[in-house]
C-alpha cells in the first residue's frame, strides 16, 4: 500500500496530530482531539473518557488520489493500532459546503475497503435528518470507529444510542 | 451498523445549533493544532515530499 510519509505529534492536552504533505501540492492534518465533543458528552462518560474528535483538514490543492487514502487509512489504524487501543473515534462530516453525503460516502468506502483486508475495525454510523422548517431537509452524518475488540463497544454503542435519543427528544446544544 | 434519525422543525434548532458548535469548535481547534505544529509545517513547506 503506497502511502505518503507523516508525522506524528502529541500535544499537551493529550490530542494526537498527524500531518503530510502530497509534494507541495496539497497538505493534510489528520486529528485526534480529546476535547472536540468533550462539552456535549458530559452525560455519555465512556465516549468522554474514551473518545477522540476525529477531523481531517485538507489545505492546498483539491485532489484526490489513492495514495491519499491509503495515507489516511494508515493514520487512522496507526492511532487505533498504536497510540490508543481502547479509543472510540468520534467523527461528524463537515457540512459547511454541502458535500457531506459525498464525505460520508468516501468515509464509508475507506472504512469498506479497510474491511476486505483485515476485518478488526468497527464502525457504527448515524444519519440525521433535520426539518429545517424553510429550507428543506439538512442531513448530518456521525458515528464512530473503534477496533472490532475493544471491549467497551457495547457501552460505547449504548451511549451514542442514547445521545441520538436525546438529539431528537431535547437536541443536544448547550447555551 | 447503521442508523438514522429523524428531527422534525419542532426540534430542529436545538440541533442545528449543536452541529453548528461543532464546526465552531473543529475551525478554532484547527488554528490551535496550526500553532503546535508550526515548526513541523514549516519544514514540510520547505521540504515537500
């Protein structure tokens, strides 16, 4: 699997940084950030203690390509493998542009093809449609990936159950 | 596993407002992992791969 080379930082609050870049052309940091979702997980204590805000940043050039995937798919069963066996990887597709579907799908095939190789990751995904009265329907993609081992996944499982309850009984937002 | 949800306008901006918070908080968290990486990024931008 051909990858780009990356580098790897720990930051003093914990998170983990990884970066690379594709030849001048474009720059990517893949992030591991333990206080991304940390205000809105206070009543969910295993994602709090065990989760981890996953966010990929593309800067540059928009390309795409499969040494760019494998790069990532490496990072990420690079954290999972190494840095944190016990993490659940909590991610939400970046909306601003529209292009979330188009996100959750790539997200989706890497997570697949990831599958066909070497079955030990987990992956649970929640779709959420919002009424947003004027505009139409806005659909958001999150979930989490973990390893396929981690003996928490059943908790993990439950409370994101639950936090989609919530979603949808009171919202979630904090003032 | 995969599962969907539903929110109708009665409920919506409560979760809206959620989703909104997050994307706040990814582009403030990103300036803050720029900053820590700085040096790292400067010698990538110098010496690309």
């Amino acid at each position: 699997m051909e990858c780009y080379d990356y580098f790897k930082e720990q930051i003093d609050d914990g998170s983990v940084v990884y970066l690379f870049d594709t030849g001048g052309a474009s720059f990517f940091t893949v992030t591991f950030d333990i206080n991304l979702y940390a205000n809105h997980l206070d009543r969910f204590p295993y994602l709090l203690k065990n989760g981890y805000g996953l966010s990929i940043y593309p800067e540059g050039e928009k390309i795409s390509s499969p040494k760019i995937s494998n790069t990532i798919k490496a990072i990420l069963a690079d954290f999972l493998d190494t840095e944190d066996k016990e993490a659940f990887l909590l991610y939400h597709c970046d909306y601003k542009d529209k292009k979330q579907a188009a996100r959750n799908r790539l997200f989706q095939t890497w997570y697949l093809e990831t599958k066909q190789k070497c079955d030990i990751y987990y992956k649970y995904s929640l779709e959420v449609e919002i009424d947003t009265g004027d505009d139409g329907k806005v659909k958001h993609y999150v979930g989490f990936i973990s390893k396929d081992e981690n003996k928490g996944k059943g908790e993990a499982i439950e409370e994101f159950e639950q936090f989609s309850v919530d979603l949808v009984k009171e919202g979630v937002a904090k003032n | 596993m995969l599962k969907k949800v539903f929110i109708s306008s009665t409920h919506s901006k409560k979760a809206i407002a959620f989703f909104e918070e997050i994307n706040k908080r990814k582009e403030e968290a990103k300036k803050k992992f720029n900053e820590t990486t700085s040096r790292i990024r400067e010698k990538l931008a110098k010496n690309p791969a």
